[in-house]
C-alpha cells in the first residue's frame, strides 16, 4: 500500500539530543515537500504535520508524528501513559532541575545507601500532585513559563495530579542513579528528580532522559530523522 501523507501517515521518530521537538517535525515536513502524495496536478499540496507530546531538547526519544488527517487524533496520542529511562545525579540540583543550567547547589550524599533509593523510588508509585519545572512549556496567562522564567519572573505553579504507574531503579553507582519510569500524561520528570532528591535529604537533578513508549508504540520500532530522510530518498 503507498505512503499517503496527506491522507494522514503516523511516524515513530527517535528525537536526537538537543534537538527541540519542533525542530525533529520541520525538518520531516521539509523533507516530505516533493513526496508524490502532497502532488495535485504537478503543484505541491500543503501538509499538515504535528507532534504528540514535546520533548525537552537534553531528552531523547520517541516521538510520534502524525501528518494530513491523522494530525486530529494528536490529542488521543497526547493522552496515552508514557515510559522513560534515564539517569539521576544525586548531591546537587540546578535552576531548572536539568542539565540545561549550571549547579547552583550541593548538598550531602554520605547518608544515602542503595537501598534508601530502592524504598524511595517505590514511596513515589501512585497517583500524587506534581508542581511543573519553571523552565517549562506550561502556560501561565498565555505565556511559556520558560519564557518567563528566562526573564526572571517567578510564578507560582499549581500542583497537578499525575500518577507514576512503575518506577524502576535500573542501577545505582553513586552519584549516578539509573531508572526506569511508567507515568501518566502531564508528568515531569525533571520534577521528579528535584523531588527525589528532597526525598533523599539531599538534591538531585535529571542528567539524562529518553523517552521508550507511548501507550503501545515503542522507541524501538522508531527512526532518527536522519534514517527517515534517507528511506524517503532512495
């Protein structure tokens, strides 16, 4: 059966690091331009293209991209529950709880054993209030709190019910610490992080992310950009 982008195609799209999400879906819209399905009578059809659930630049991953008429089930993509891996560093935080600003803090480690870890992670399963990161895409009045939070201003975010399904300490060598979590839509898992470290006694920050699944759909059945691009030219 041919690819029909107009019609609507669903792509499994492996992010790259410090890539933004809108950066990964122009640069597949710009590559689909002369694809023969967006030709009508020899002139180029506009497309519509979107994504389901943005990514931070420092995460990779799974991003599903939908084109033509499939982009009106994004928000039904958007609503499915999520899975992560990624690492923790434990003993410091920083403004916007990644590796996107520098350490602005760092607290004690020597209390923490690898079985505190295990018995906190397993403290955070179940449904919960998450405050946002500052440095996020939320919206306050109309405007990105990141946007605001780049400029100084400092709002008070409201706690927003989330529910952490699964969460799996993969591997612990201090201060590095490797997990594996399930979540719900909406959950931030740089908040995690801070909270994780308070939870300690100490502080943390995420270090690294990668996004696995999206309900059913798998990082593993994705392409980079790059590995769609040239299946598309050739």
């Amino acid at each position: 059966m041919e690819t029909d982008y107009r019609s609507g195609e669903l792509l499994l799209i492996n992010k790259p690091y410090t890539w933004s999400s809108f950066q990964a879906v122009n640069k597949l819209k710009h590559a689909l331009k002369k694809h023969p399905s967006l030709l009508l009578d020899g002139k180029h059809v506009h497309l519509k293209i979107g994504h389901a659930g943005t990514l931070d630049p420092l995460a990779t991953g799974l991003l599903i991209i939908c084109t033509g008429k499939r982009t009106k089930s994004i928000s039904e993509f958007q609503d499915l529950p999520k899975e992560y891996t990624g690492t923790f560093f434990i003993g410091a935080t920083t403004p916007c709880y990644d590796k996107e600003k520098e350490v602005d803090a760092t607290y004690p480690t020597e209390h923490i054993t690898e079985q505190l870890i295990r018995e906190v992670a397993q403290s955070f399963i179940g449904k919960q209030e998450q405050v946002p990161p500052m440095f996020s895409a939320v919206k306050v009045d109309g405007k990105r709190m990141y946007k605001l939070a780049r400029i100084g201003e400092e709002i008070e975010l409201k706690p927003r019910p989330i529910e952490i399904l699964d969460f799996e300490i993969t591997s612990c060598n201090l201060p590095l610490v490797n997990f594996r979590i399930a979540c719900t839509k909406g959950t931030y898992i740089r908040s995690i992080a801070r909270d994780f470290g308070l939870a300690l006694d100490s502080g943390a920050y995420l270090d690294t992310l990668c996004r696995t699944k999206i309900g059913d759909y798998s990082i593993e059945n994705s392409k980079t950009p790059e590995e769609f691009i040239k299946e598309l030219t050739h």
